[in-house]
C-alpha cells in the first residue's frame, strides 16, 4: 500500500524496498482470510513498485512464511 501527495508521479519517485515485516504484515490478510499459501502470498507483492527487482518471488517466501523464523527481515538476507 502506498499514500503520499506530491507534485510529481509514482514513476517519477523513488522508491525504498518494503522490508520483510511489512511483507509478512501484507501477506496475513490473504493468507488468514483466503488460506492462501505463502508462496501465493508471494507472487503478487514481487510485482509491486519498490519491491520490483529487490525481492524475488522466492525471498518472499521465505520473509513471509510462518515458519521462516524472520531470517530475512531486518537484514535484508532475502533480497537478491
């Protein structure tokens, strides 16, 4: 999700990668409501604008999982 007001474009801004504890925070709606996997979780959020060529389908996975121990959040060992 992204809200800001600002003169210019979203291709105009730059933008900083989401890190992993906003993707598992993201991911919990379509997983908790829809059982979605964790894997399908990841598909959508690795096309998003900032997190676009910094995670990969498979990094978000592993960021998302429950059982992923929250290896690639803060540190940023996910990302390609």
């Amino acid at each position: 999700m992204l809200t800001f007001t600002a003169p210019w474009a979203l291709a105009e801004a730059e933008l900083n990668a989401p890190q992993g504890r906003y993707l598992r925070t993201s991911a919990a709606g379509p997983t908790d409501a829809h059982s979605w996997s964790a894997h399908r979780a990841a598909v959508c959020p690795a096309t998003w604008p900032g997190a676009a060529g910094h995670w990969t389908v498979e990094s978000l996975h592993g960021a998302i999982a429950p059982h992923s121990g929250g290896s690639a959040s803060a540190t940023g060992s996910g990302r390609r």
